[in-house]
C-alpha cells in the first residue's frame, strides 16, 4: 500500500499529467500562428480531436516494412514517458530522481530518435531517408548544444540529477549567475526549437521536399502508430518547454496552487513565444539551420567558460 | 620661458588653421603659396628651438624634449622641402588641390602634435589623427589601385593603432597607482609598475605602433600605398609618419629602461628590426616598380632604426642619427620617383627606361637616390648604419652583424638593378614631355646636399641634442 | 550594480559572436550597433552609488556616437554600394563559430594569468572585452568584403572600448573625447573610401580594369 501511494501514485499522477496537457500547448501554438497570419485557426484542443480520430483508426503498413516500423512508435512513445518521468513540472517533482539521471534523459532522447529514424529508413522510401539523414545530422549538433546546457546547469546546480539542476537548485543558480542563465536560456531556447522541429529549423506544417525533416519521417505512418507519433512528439515538445519554463521561473512561492498556476503560466507564454517566433521568422535554408545549431552550442560553451572562470 | 607659455599649442595650431583657410575657395596657385609659408613658419620656430628649448604646456600634456626636438625638426625640414617642390609639381597637374594641402596642412599640426606630447594617450589620439589624414592623401589618383591601397592603409593601419590603443589601456592598468598616463608620471612610479602588465602592454604597444610604421611582418600596406601615393605625400609618410611611430617605441624604450625591461624589450626589437630587413632583401628582387622598391627600402630602413634601438649604446645614437637621415634620404628618393611618375605617367620597368638621355639631371638624381638609400658611402646614411653595425659588433651579435651587411648588400642589388634599368637602356618617350622644373629640381638638390654635409661634418648643435636623447632612452 | 555590468559584458561576446555568424551586412550592423548600444550602458553602472557628469556624459556620447552615428553611416554606405552579403568567407560560417567558440576559452584562458591591481568593477570585464576583440579580429580576417571587414574593425573596437571604459579613470575625459572623435572619423573616412571605389566600380564597368575581388559589386 505503501508503495502504491509513495511511488505509483505519483508516477501515474505525472503521466496523466503529461498526456493530457501535451497536446494542449501545440494548439496554443498553432493558434498563435494563426492569429498572426489573420486566420481564426482551429481550436486549440484541434489536437486532442486529432488523436482521438487516429486512435480508431487502423495502422496500414507497406509490404517492404519491418517489425522496426512497427515497433517504432510503440518505443517513442514509451521513451516520452519514461523521460518524462526525470523532469520536475513546477510543483509537481519528478517521480524517478538520482544522480546521474539527467545522461539517461539524453539518451532516452536519442533511442527515440534512432527509432524515429530507423522507421523512418525501413519503409525504403527515398523522400523518408532524406528527412531521416537530415534528421540525423541536426540532432548531432543540437545533442551537443543539449549537452554543453546541462553540462552548464550541473556545474550551477553542482548536481547532475535533473531534478536538483532544474528544480531545487536554480534560485540558488540565479543568485549571482545570471548573465550565464541568460545564455542557457538562449541558447536552450534554440535546442528546444530544433528538438520540437519548429519554424526557423523545420517546418512543422508541410512535407515538402524542400523542408523535410521530421514531418516526412512520419508520413508512412498511420492510425493508431500516427497518434503514438504525435502525442509522443507534444510530449516531447511540452518536456522541453516544462525544463525551460524552471530555469526561467525559478519562483517558489511555498503555494501549491499559486505555483502551478506560474508554471503553467510560464509554459503558455513559452507556447506564445514560440508561436511569435515561427511567425515571424522565415524558415532557415538548411545550411544556416547548421549555424544556428552552432551558436546555441557556442552559446552554451561560453556559458560554461563563464561559470569555470567564475568559480 | 617661464610662467603661460603657449608657443606649442601656437606651433600645433597654425598649420590646422592654415588647413581650414585653405577650404576657402582661392585660386591654388595661393594654396601652394600658402602651404610653403606656412611650412616655412613652422620650420623658422622649430629652427628657434634649438636655441631655446620652449617651457611645458597644458599642465605637462605637450612637452618639447630632445627625442621630440629631433623628430619636430625632421618633420619641419620634409614640410619645407615637401611645400617648395609643390609649388613646381602643380604647375604640371590640371586638378583642385583644396583637399590635398589642407590634408597636408592638418598633417602637420597632428605630426607637430606627435612630436611634442608627453601623454601616451594623446600620442595615441595623435598618431591616430595622422592616419586619418594621410588616407585622402594616398587616393590622390583615385584610380582602382590607388583606392585598393588607400583601403589597404587605412584599415591595416586602422586596426593596428587599436591594437596600441589596447597597449596604452594596459600600460594605464600596469601604472595603476599613478592614475595618470603622463610620461614623467610613469618613468618616476617605474618601480612599481606591474611588470606582467607592462609586458603585455609593451607587445600591444609595439604591434600596433610597428604595425603604423611598416615593419616586416605587418609591412603589407607598404608598398601598395608608397607606390600609388604621389611622391611628395610618400615623402611625408616614409620620412615623417613612419617615424612618429618611431618615437612612439622610443617613448616605450624610455619605459622599459625605467622597469629594467630593456632586455625583453630589445629582443623583440632585434628580432622585428632583422626580419624588416629579410623581407625587403628578398621582395627587392624581383620588384619592377620604381616606387615599391623604395617602399621595400623604406621597410628596410625602419628595420634599421628598430634594430639601432634594441640594441642601445651606440646603437641607439645611431638610430636617432638614422632618423635625420632617412628623413633626407626619402626626401631625396621619392621626390625623383614623384617626378618621374608625373613625366612619364608611370613608375614601372617596362614603361620607363634611359632617364640620363631624356631627363639627364632626373637620372643622376636616381642615381643618387640609390646611393643615399642604400647607405654608400658619402651619405649620411652610411654613418648611421656604420654605427648601428658598430653596435651590434660592440655587443657581440656577430650573427646579427653578419645577416646586416649581407641584407644590406643584396638590398643594394636589388635596388642598383630597378635604379639602374631606369636610369640607362633605350629610352622610352615620356608620356607628358615637361621640362625640367626649377623648385622640384632645388628641393632634391638641397636635399641631397644636406644628407652628404651631414654624412661628412655633423653640427655641434645635432650631436648635442642626440646625445641627450639617447640618455633619455636610457643608454650610458 | 556589479551583474548589470556582467550582463553587458556577456551580450558584448555574444553579440560579437553573432556578427560573425551573420551573413547579411544589414543583420551584421543592427548587431553591432546593439553592442555598443549595450556598451554604452556600462559607464552608467560603474559608479552606481553616484553617478558622475562624466560617466553620463561619457555613456552619451557613445551611444551617440557607435549606436546611432556608426551604424548610421554604414547603412548610408551599403544603400550606396550595393554590397548585400558576405558571399565566400575565406572560413565557412560553421567553421567561424566553433573557432570563435574556441577564442572565447582563450581569452579566458589569457585572462586567468593577469591579475588586475586595485579594486574591480567586474572579473568579466578583461576576458570579455579580449574575447570581443578576437571575434572581432575573426570577423575581420575570415571575410572578404570590405564592408564585413569595417564591421570586424568596429568589433575589435568595442573589445578595446568594453575594457576601457570599466576599469580606470586614468584617461581624461578629453582623451577619452579625442579616441572616440578619432574612431567615428575612421568608419567615416573608410565610408567615403568605399563609395569612390564603387564610383569607380561603376565608371569601369564591363572594361577590363583588374578589380580587387572585395569591392565586387552584385
């Protein structure tokens, strides 16, 4: 009984937490998006529909396809959750927590992406391996802008469980460091752009040939294994701005509910910001997304710098 | 001279009101006329000064001291000559010349400036406002290649005096204690100057200013801007700019005598000084134009001075004695190249060959010119580089000794077969047949005649005033 | 005060970093001028329990000079001289920012072995301003347009001006008057040098006058 109440509960409270507000935080952003081009745009709950559609439905799979395609999903979708298990959401402190747990959060991270990409090259189409190559590369560099950030957060922090990093420790982090914090955040701002394949790097919309990356990995997927897609990207999208909203807002006001509403605050004027950002800015040809991943890392690497030089 | 003296600021002043008066719409027939009166002026006050050496002024930021004396004289005599050959040059050139002298003009006031400031920032500002002014200088063609090595100046030179700028704000941070960057300031708190600072400090300060003068490794500005300037603003650039740089390190010198780093200081002087004459020694050989060749020599001659100055003693009296000698060595050099250029519209090989048969007084002087720079014997030049060569032997750098006369003489090679080619060979027809002028042919004459009476009988008055200057650097 | 002068220390290296990184002239002034609208700031910081005449007079005349005056010129320059881009950066721009990376740890890396005597505004300034001044000697050697070089000529500049203006008053104000003075005419005159090359770029067009390769027009 004990153990129900001290580990599941919270546990369980986290994931259902994290499914139902995920898809949320993408309607607030499309909605944005389409304030700005004078659009009344979908509701913002247009993704909850979405998935409940898809759920329904049933997975068609192409003949050259493997059981990797079929799994893939499956293991995205277990990968979000399990990740999202490490990450404190405001009130709510993050049920798995030990030292080290934020290298197993990257690389959770990137067993998703190697499904992702994986799937993406055993359905044989030449449109999908072009998207996953290009998917490949830029996850490359944003895994090291990701990692020099944490790297920055933990020297901070002098923590490596995420949860002190992002949680417990950053008011203590902000006291006197905040010109490094201003770096992280930029530089993370750009990591959670890349990450969440949104506008200057990717465009979430379209498959285009021209703009392919994670939208066309996708493509061949459908019904139940689309909504596993989806819902697992909103939660990748709803982790990284839940990390981004804590180091920015590090308020502890000691008021269960004032601080949730701050954080989900925060998270909606995160949602905002990214939809002011992919409004106004145009998508990036895909050698310059190359040099904004750059400085996000050079942003965080002079971060790092600081923080040595400092203590 | 006691109490209110204002005679410096008068000196610095003059010239820039003359500038600003030559905007004024008159003829420039008055503007040449003008610029030489006032060249004049300030070469009759400067000449006044070695009599009596004027008081400080502006609480201590403008003092006349004998490094300054020299510098200030040289500066005056290159105006003097430079305005007189002017009056001639012009008469041949169908354009405006308003930009041109007051550029001339403001150049003086700032190398007047230069010369008498006992503030490493305002020597810094200073020397900075020369560049500025001397930029429109170079672009008197305004063709392509003269733009590119405007543009080529002007930036190098640019981020080069920054980079000083940075030395002096170190220097400010090693005298931290004397909250002031006033010579006499520094030298007295010596002791106690933060020796890791004023090293970076010392570094900064002679890449920048080394930059502005043209040592070998930041020299590329050189040849392109001495080859598309007209000679007489070359004149002022190799003579007199380069040279306030000079004073620049010597006021360094004086520094690091005080602090015990003349050794740190001198090696990189040697080494810099060594390799300004490698670089000339090779370019020299296969350079075809008339002006770069001098600039290469230019870069050789600077090489010298830096080389005179690390290695003290006699080296430093010979490397002030180098300095008047240069001077008059380029008056006479790059007026002839000047002249040259303008009778035949070139400066290059191909173009212009057998001068004796054409212009035959313009042919000895190249011929000169190749003695005097090159430091033959008559010429003073030749003294100068005795001595530096005597000091190097002094203080036992036999290598160093060696590679000098070698450098010196493949240097002679390399400029004996442009100047030579120029001078004989079948000649080519002037582009713009001109006669011999009278006021540009006196200048290189008197020049000329100045550098060997020097070579050959220094004044009391002269040597006086380098000894002093050298116990300023530090040398016994 | 002490972090609001860190805060602009650290965006004069970003900012630096940023110009490097950028390919349009146009983007590259707007973030210079930001920098040293930035930098203008910091004389306003370092006295923070009383604020002199000369640190509001020195911070006026700066943001006069570099954020307004500066940037303005240039604009005027590129509207004239139709140099859009940096088109073949002798280093690739990814290149140039990993190496810009890696000249920020060497400035810091200098910085840890020079101690400044007397009391400090901020351990950031002397690392800070030598990172800016390397990104911006970068930016200067790495491009090949005429424009982008005055730009990575400014950088160093404000690298040189970040340090000066924070640590000392052992410059006079008129000095400090005179290196600004000195530095605007600079960008000034350099101004005027590209609009009579792209004169003559124009007047030459289609002959076959060798043209140095920076002052390409497009």
């Amino acid at each position: 009984m004990d153990f129900i109440l001290n580990k599941a509960l919270p546990v369980l409270f986290h994931w259902g937490g994290v499914c139902l507000f995920a898809p949320f935080f993408l309607g607030v952003i499309a909605r944005v998006k389409a304030f700005f081009s004078g659009k009344t745009g979908p509701s913002v709950f247009q993704l909850y529909f979405d998935l409940a559609k898809l759920f329904r439905k049933k997975c068609v799979y192409s003949g050259t396809a493997t059981w990797i395609f079929r799994a893939a999903p499956a293991v995205i979708l277990g990968v979000m959750l399990t990740l999202s298990l490490m990450v404190p959401f405001g009130r709510f402190k993050a049920p798995v927590q030990f030292s080290g747990d934020v290298l197993l959060a990257v690389y959770l991270l990137a067993v998703g992406r190697f499904f992702m990409i994986l799937a993406a090259l055993d359905t044989g189409s030449s449109f999908e391996g072009m998207g996953a190559s290009r998917e490949a590369f830029f996850s490359c560099l944003s895994e090291l802008a990701l990692f020099m950030n944490f790297i920055v957060l933990a020297l901070l922090a002098k923590s490596i469980s995420l949860s002190q990093m992002i949680g417990a420790n950053i008011p203590m982090s902000w006291g006197g460091m905040e010109p490094v914090l201003l770096l992280v955040v930029v530089s993370f701002f750009i990591v959670l752009l890349a990450e969440n394949c949104r506008i200057p790097i990717d465009d979430p919309e379209t498959h285009l040939e021209l703009t392919m990356i994670h939208e066309v990995m996708i493509l061949d997927h459908s019904g139940v294994d689309l909504a596993f897609m989806l819902h697992a990207a909103a939660m990748k999208f709803f982790i990284f701005s839940g990390i981004l909203v804590s180091i920015i807002i590090p308020v502890r006001t000691g008021n269960a509910v004032m601080d949730m509403a701050i954080f989900f605050g925060g998270m909606l004027g995160l949602a905002v910001l990214v939809g002011v950002v992919e409004s106004t800015t145009a998508r990036f040809r895909l050698n310059r997304v190359r040099l904004l991943l750059l400085i996000s890392f050079a942003l965080a690497f002079f971060g790092l710098i600081v923080t040595l030089w400092r203590a | 001279m006691g109490g209110k003296s204002v005679i410096l600021s008068f000196l610095i002043a003059i010239p820039f009101m003359g500038a600003l008066a030559v905007l004024l719409p008159v003829r420039p027939l008055f503007r040449r006329w003008f610029f030489w009166a006032v060249s004049l002026t300030h070469a009759l006050i400067v000449t006044f000064f070695w009599a009596l050496r004027p008081a400080p002024e502006w609480q201590g930021y403008l003092v006349l001291d004998p490094l300054g004396l020299i510098l200030l004289s040289v500066i005056s005599l290159l105006f003097l000559a430079v305005s007189f050959f002017m009056i001639g040059y012009f008469q041949y050139e169908q354009r405006g010349n308003r930009i041109f002298t007051a550029c001339l003009l403001a150049l003086l006031s700032m190398m007047t400036l230069v010369s008498v400031s006992y503030h490493m920032g305002l020597l810094w500002v200073a020397i900075e406002t020369t560049t500025l002014f001397s930029a429109p200088l170079i672009a008197f063609h305004r063709d392509w290649k003269s733009l590119e090595a405007t543009w080529k100046y002007l930036l190098v030179c640019s981020v080069g005096i920054a980079l000083a700028l940075m030395g002096t704000f170190f220097l400010a941070i090693a005298a931290h204690d004397t909250h002031t960057l006033l010579l006499p300031a520094i030298l007295s708190a010596a002791p106690s100057l933060s020796v890791n600072w004023l090293k970076l400090s010392v570094i900064f300060l002679f890449v920048g200013y080394g930059c502005k003068m043209g040592l070998a490794p930041m020299h590329s500005w050189k040849p392109e801007a001495y080859g598309q300037a007209t000679g007489m603003v070359v004149v002022l650039m190799a003579g007199g700019l380069t040279q306030c740089s000079f004073l620049a390190l010597m006021r360094v010198s004086q520094i690091c005598y005080k602090t015990g780093l003349s050794d740190f200081y001198a090696s990189i002087l040697i080494v810099t000084g060594i390799l300004s004459l490698v670089v000339p020694a090779v370019l020299l050989l296969s350079e075809k134009n008339i002006k770069r060749s001098f600039a290469f020599s230019s870069v050789e001659h600077m090489g010298i001075l830096v080389l005179g100055l690390g290695l003290g003693g006699l080296g430093i009296f010979g490397a002030l004695f180098h300095m008047v000698n240069n001077a008059l060595a380029k008056v006479v050099m790059f007026l002839t190249a000047g002249s040259i250029a303008q009778k035949y519209g070139s400066s290059r090989v191909e173009d212009v060959r057998g001068i004796i048969h054409t212009y035959p007084m313009t042919g000895i002087f190249l011929i000169v010119s190749l003695f005097a720079g090159t430091g033959m014997f008559p010429f003073a030049t030749f003294h100068s580089e005795l001595l530096i060569l005597n000091a190097s032997i002094i203080s036992k750098h036999y290598l160093l000794a060696g590679s000098f006369v070698l450098c010196l003489a493949v240097i002679f090679i390399g400029m004996a077969r442009i100047v030579l080619a120029f001078v004989y060979g079948q000649p080519t027809e002037p582009v713009l047949a001109k006669k011999e002028n009278f006021f540009m042919n006196t200048t290189i004459v008197v020049a000329a005649v100045v550098l060997l009476g020097v070579g050959l009988w220094m004044p009391v008055s002269l040597n006086r005033a380098l000894h002093e200057a050298v116990t300023l650097i530090g040398a016994s | 005060m002490m972090s609001l002068i860190d805060v602009c220390c650290i965006l004069a290296v970003f900012l630096a970093l940023t110009v490097l990184a950028t390919h349009r002239i146009v983007g590259m002034i707007k973030l210079f001028a930001l920098q040293s609208f930035f930098l203008s700031l910091v004389p306003l910081f370092l006295h923070a329990e009383a604020l002199s005449g000369r640190d509001l007079m020195l911070s006026l005349v700066t943001m006069v000079l570099k954020a307004a005056l500066v940037p303005a010129i240039l604009f005027w320059t590129i509207r004239h001289i139709s140099m859009r881009s940096e088109i073949k950066p002798i280093l690739g721009f990814g290149a140039s920012i990993l190496c810009g990376a890696a000249l920020i740890a060497v400035a810091f890396w200098i910085s840890l072995s020079l101690r400044l005597p007397g009391k400090l505004t901020s351990s950031l300034v002397l690392p800070c301003s030598l990172a800016t001044m390397l990104l911006g000697f970068m930016t200067m050697v790495t491009r090949t347009r005429a424009m982008t070089q005055v730009l990575g000529y400014m950088v160093i500049e404000n690298g040189i001006f970040l340090f000066a203006l924070s640590l000392f008053d052992a410059m006079p104000l008129l000095i400090e008057m005179g290196i600004l003075l000195d530095i605007f005419v600079a960008v000034f005159i350099m101004a005027i040098v590209l609009n009579h090359i792209n004169e003559e770029f124009e007047r030459t067009r289609g002959s076959a006058v060798s043209r140095p390769k920076w002052g390409e027009s497009q």
